[in-house]
C-alpha cells in the first residue's frame, strides 16, 4: 500500500517483527529513500529513522509525525481487541482451573 503527503511517500507496510511493520519513506519526484518508519518500544510508538545526510521542510516533518501517530493509534487499537479477544474466549476464572 502506497500512502502519501505532498513530497514524499510511504511504501508497506513490510512485516518488522511478529507484531509490528515498517514502512519506508520516499522521495516523490526522485524516488529516493529518506528513512523509515517502524516501531520503537521504550517509547511504544511507530517512529521515524531517517536516512543519513537526510534534510527536511515543516510539511514532510508534519507528513511523517501524522502518519507515525496513525500507525501507533491502529497498532494500539489492533492489540486491545486482541486483548479483548482473548478474554471473551477465556471468561475469568477460566484460565486458572475455577
């Protein structure tokens, strides 16, 4: 899935871990790399690792931190109703033999 801003895109997501993706950011008019997104735990949210000798304008930086902050929110939503899920299939108690 190709998702975009004004300059730049993001191309994924491409599987990263058991349970997180990544997406790489690219340049529209010269197809460049510039970085990727992917997911950084101490801070638990998607975040973004620029590629090196990397610059970039207020509208490619807002891009970027929207698309982070979407990506976090779906990720995070996807795992409470995995939560959710599991606990419906396993009603208190269930697990512990009562």
């Amino acid at each position: 899935m190709n998702l975009s801003g004004n300059h730049i895109r993001f191309d994924g997501p491409f599987p990263w871990t058991s349970k997180t993706s990544r997406w790489s950011v690219m340049a529209k008019a010269t197809r460049a790399h510039l970085g990727e997104i992917r997911w950084f735990g101490r801070w638990r949210c998607y975040s973004f690792f620029p590629a090196a000798d990397t610059v970039f304008e207020r509208a490619c930086l807002r891009d970027i931190a929207t698309f982070c902050e979407e990506q976090t929110k779906a990720h995070l939503a996807a795992r409470k109703l995995a939560a959710l899920s599991i606990q419906d299939a396993h009603p208190a108690g269930a697990l512990r033999g009562q």
